[in-house]
C-alpha cells in the first residue's frame, strides 16, 4: 500500500501554522480526524483562535467543480460558517421547504450544513432542540426535510467550537458529544507564541496571502486508503479492553458506547496514515485514547475529571501483543 502521504501533511500543517500558532502535534490529530471521517470538537475559552484555525484548514483545501455539483438537486458548498446564537432554530442549520404562491410549488432552501467543511462556532450557544438538528448529519452523512433525506458528498467535516465558560451555555448531550471523533483544547499560547500571534494578526492583510495547498480529491484517496492500514487483532483486544474497562471502572458513572471502539479504531489508523505508517501499535492507541475518549464518559463525582479514571485504565490495562511484528 501506498502510504507516503507524510509530505502532503507536513505541507498542510506548514501552511495553516504560517497564520495560527498552533501545536503542530493537536493540528496532526485534527487532520486525521478529518481524513478518517470524523467530527472534531475544540473546547477552551474565548479568543484562543478555535475559529482562525478551522477557518484555515478549510481555505487550505481547494475544491473542484465537481465537488460542488448538486446533490439530490441541492448545491453543495466547499465551506460554511454557522455562528451559534441561543435564537436560532433547527431549520437555520438544516433548511427548509419554502411555497412559492405564484407557482404553487414547494423550493427547498438549503441550509449551511450542506458543506464540505462545517465550521459551527460555539456550539453550546445552540439550545437543546437546535443542537439535536445535527445528530443525523453527523451520525449519516444525510438531512431529511419532511420526510425527503439529501445525502451529503464526501469529504464531510464538521469542526465545532465550544466556549468552557459564559452565559447562556447549554451542555451537549453525551448522545452528541459521543458523535465527535475528538474532542481538543488548543490551551494558551506561550508568552514567545502570544508575541507572534500580535505580530501576525495585527496587520490587516493578515489573511491575503493565505493559499490552498491540497486538492479536496486527496481527502478522498486518503479516506479509503485509512480501510488499508492494518490493525493486529492483539492491538483491537487491547483496545477493546480499554474501552471495556470504562464500564467497570468504579469512578465512571456513564461509560463508553461501542461506537467510542469504532471511531478510535479508525482515527488510530488515519493517525498512522498522516505518519507514514501501514499498521497501528498500541502506543498510538495509548496517545490518542485520552483525546477521543474523555469526552464519551461522565465521572461519578464531577470534581474527578474524566481524564483521571481514563489514565488510570491505561496505566493497568496489560499489553499483550504476540506475533504482530509492531
């Protein structure tokens, strides 16, 4: 297999990290996310540049006529931004049928969700119902309006912001949060970074010379080739046992579904993609089970954090890898 996709990465990760400051490792993790499928979730608070780095993956890509061709009669967009307020209403996201009086016909009006690349800024904004207009889209790749589904062409990524700390927050529900891929903080910057972020942003044609540097038809070839990278059954037992382990873990009160094994498995393996890697050892399992997992479980006492219990299955779950070579 064909697995020397490593410069087309390093190349894109260059190239957002040009304009945002940014660990290059967590800007790793979302690009694999995004080639495996998944949805990534960035949780901090305000003005740690959650928005500018989605923004910059997303004109980092370039999209061809094909991609936004119609689907099931809809045009689909190479990249939408839905700013979250705690008014808007499930049809803002999704669309709607609309009568048009003159022509006695019903035209339906797109919502932005029908994207290549989502950005959905602070999330937790959304109230309840709204935030439960995305559960299908996420979870199918598809949107049914009055009992019409559209099906949404690949590549499909949601990235979704999401404020620590405010007023009028609404919590996702664990159903939702389960449906992200990832869940990430970016963190602070350090004093040396924070002086190059007011260097870089302080100008106004900041943005101006920012240029794609992949076509949206690698997303797809990389996409399929995440199925060829392989996974020894000792390295799916062990993580089978990490996820396991959750449900019997006398610190968590809800533990990880199934899917948590699914989209693991997968990122794991689109990690080893952008590595250069045609397998998945289990310390890749161990680096990224914290990050793709904490934000599944809840703890019995909320003053544990998630990640406590989690580090402590790591630390007892026993390896035992024979005979894979890795």
């Amino acid at each position: 297999m064909e697995t020397n996709i490593r410069p087309a990465i390093e190349l894109l990760i260059n190239n957002i990290r040009q304009l945002i400051s940014v660990d290059a490792g967590k800007l790793e993790y979302i690009i694999a996310a995004q080639i495996a499928g998944g949805h990534v979730i960035l949780a901090d608070s305000h003005g740690v540049g959650k928005t500018s780095l989605a923004r910059a993956l997303a004109q980092s890509i370039r999209w061809r006529p094909e991609d936004l061709a119609d689907v099931s009669g809809v045009k689909m967009e190479g990249f939408s931004r839905i700013q979250c307020t705690v008014d808007l209403l499930p049809q803002d996201i999704l669309g709607f049928n609309r009568f048009i009086g003159h022509s006695g016909e019903m035209i339906f009006n797109k919502g932005p969700v029908f994207a290549h690349f989502v950005l959905c800024d602070e999330i937790n904004l959304l109230t309840p119902k709204t935030q439960g207009s995305f559960f299908q889209v996420m979870e199918e790749q598809s949107v049914t309006i009055e009992g019409k589904s559209y099906s949404l062409k690949d590549p499909f990524f949601i990235i979704a912001t999401m404020n620590l700390k405010g007023v009028h927050l609404f919590p996702l529900p664990t159903p939702q949060l389960d449906r992200f891929m990832l869940r990430l903080s970016l963190g602070y910057p350090s004093a040396e970074e924070e002086t190059e972020i007011i260097n870089k942003h302080g100008k106004i044609d900041a943005w101006n010379n920012f240029q794609s540097v992949i076509d949206s038809a690698d997303l797809i070839k990389w996409k399929k080739m995440v199925d060829e990278v392989q996974m020894h059954p000792s390295v799916t037992s062990y993580l089978v046992t990490c996820v396991r382990s959750t449900r019997a873990h006398p610190d968590i009160e809800t533990p990880a579904s199934p899917r948590a094994g699914v989209r693991i498995s997968r990122l794991a393996k689109s990690l080893a993609l952008c590595r250069g890697m045609d397998y998945v050892s289990v310390d890749l399992i161990k680096e990224i089970f914290i990050h793709a997992m904490a934000h599944r479980i809840i703890t019995r006492d909320p003053s544990i954090p998630p990640e406590t219990p989690l580090k402590n299955i790591l630390d007892t779950v026993p390896v035992e890898i024979k005979g894979s070579g890795h």
